[in-house]
C-alpha cells in the first residue's frame, strides 16, 4: 500500500488523494467512465462552494466572481454527489453526449 502512495501522477496539485486506490484512479484519464454529468442552472448558483467540496476528485473549481461553475470533465466520474449537496438544487445530472 505504501508503494501505491508514493507512485508520481501526472495530475495537477490540486488533486486530493483519498487513499492508496484513489490515487491510481486520479492519475488515469477516468472521465470516460461517466454515464451522467452534472448541469449547472446558473440562476440557481450562489457559488457557495459546496459542490467542489464533496467532489471525491477535486474536479470543480468555483470562482467567486460570477464566473460559471468549471468542471474537469477528464477526472469527472458523473457520481452525482455535486449534484446531490447544492443546497440551492442548481445542479442536476444529465445523460453523458446530451445535446443540453
């Protein structure tokens, strides 16, 4: 487990690493696994925070100044936690190749 720790990755610095299995799937290109991705209704947004907090892959990025929500959709998986901790409902999970 030790050697699965100290393996380098390709990934940015902000990644989280959540533990020794975690850390073998930040390091691949996993966004292809996604069935659904999130959706943004940006009315809705207040740009708390939350969503990119509960991320299991640190892949959404907030920014405070009215900016829409940046996701990155190489290490997004689709899980739907985003989705399911806005507290304002302003994301909501679609069909992954949708044309919304």
């Amino acid at each position: 487990m030790e050697k699965q720790q100290n393996m380098p990755t390709n990934t940015p610095a902000k990644r989280r690493v959540l533990g020794p299995c975690s850390h073998i799937l930040v390091a691949a290109n996993t966004g292809s696994w996604r069935m659904e991705r999130p959706q943004v209704d940006e009315e809705a947004c207040i740009r708390c925070g939350i969503c990119s907090k509960y991320c299991p892959t640190a892949c959404i990025t907030v920014n405070k100044e009215g900016c829409p929500l940046e996701f990155d959709w190489h290490y997004c998986k689709g899980c739907g936690i985003c989705a399911n901790e806005c507290p304002r409902q302003a994301l909501s999970m679609i069909p992954e190749g949708s044309g919304e």
